[in-house]
C-alpha cells in the first residue's frame, strides 16, 4: 500500500532518480520544475509507509479539455503491486477537478507492458507516431475519455 500525495520540490531528486533508472529517455531535473509550475494538482508521488518515493506521475494540461501523462515511473522493486495504478487513479480525479475529459500519452512501441498497462484501465490505441523519441524509436499514442462530452 501506498501514500498518493502531490509532488513537492524537495522530491525531485527522488523523482529524478526513478527516472533514471526507469526510463530509457534523458531528462534533466529542470524538467519536474517545469511541471510543478505548470500544474502542481498533476504531479503526484507514491510514498512508502516509511515516506520514500517511490513512484511519480507527471501530467500536464493540454488544449481542448485534455491532460498528458508526461512522465510516470514506479521504482522496479514496487512494480505490480499496485502503485502504478493508484497513481493514475489519483492523477484521473484531478483531471477531472481541472475540467479535463480526456487524458492522453505516447508510451514507447516496443513497450508491451505498459501498452498492457494502459489497456487494462481504459486507454485505447489513437495513433502511431513515428521517430517520435530521440533515438528515433516510435510511440503509440494512447487516450482514456474521462467525460463522455470532450
């Protein structure tokens, strides 16, 4: 079980480390400043009982009444025990708290796991997006219609 809580500064190098040993894409820490200005209600942390990060999900607000999943990462030794999904339930609500009816991201190809993820709690494939990495792998962009009216 874990704590859902918005992300605060000083978990950033927290964040920044599960990103770095998770995804296979460079960030700068910068990047979790960015988000925390642009939307604060979109950036959430998963805490252990003892207050460790150990999950993240960062979204942002879009045109058109839709929200992104930018980043999300879940520490390996916490992966299929739920975190992931708590994350996003949380992350839904305050999408829908900011009026947004649609959540969309771009989840790398090859990534059959979290396609499956996704698929699982709702998210269909929209589109195929190619080169759309920096080592020029492809993405599959995927939506989750929180609101019949988006």
């Amino acid at each position: 079980m874990s704590v859902i809580r918005q992300m605060r500064h000083e978990d950033i190098s927290h964040v920044y480390t599960i990103t770095c040993c998770s995804l296979d894409q460079y960030y700068t820490p910068d990047v979790f400043n960015f988000f925390l200005l642009q939307w604060p209600a979109g950036q959430l942390v998963a805490c252990d009982l003892t207050g460790k990060v150990v999950g993240y999900l960062s979204g942002a607000i879009l045109a058109g009444n839709r929200a992104s999943v930018s980043l999300f990462a879940v520490d390996r030794i916490h992966r299929h025990m739920g975190v992931g999904n708590q994350l996003l339930e949380v992350f839904k609500t305050a999408c829908i708290m900011s009026g947004c009816g649609v959540i969309q991201l771009e989840v790398r190809e090859s990534n059959t796991d979290a396609i499956q993820f996704y698929q699982k709690r709702g998210f269909i494939e929209t589109e195929h997006i190619y080169d759309f990495y920096t080592d020029h792998g492809n993405a599959v962009r995927m939506t989750l219609v929180l609101n019949r009216n988006s």
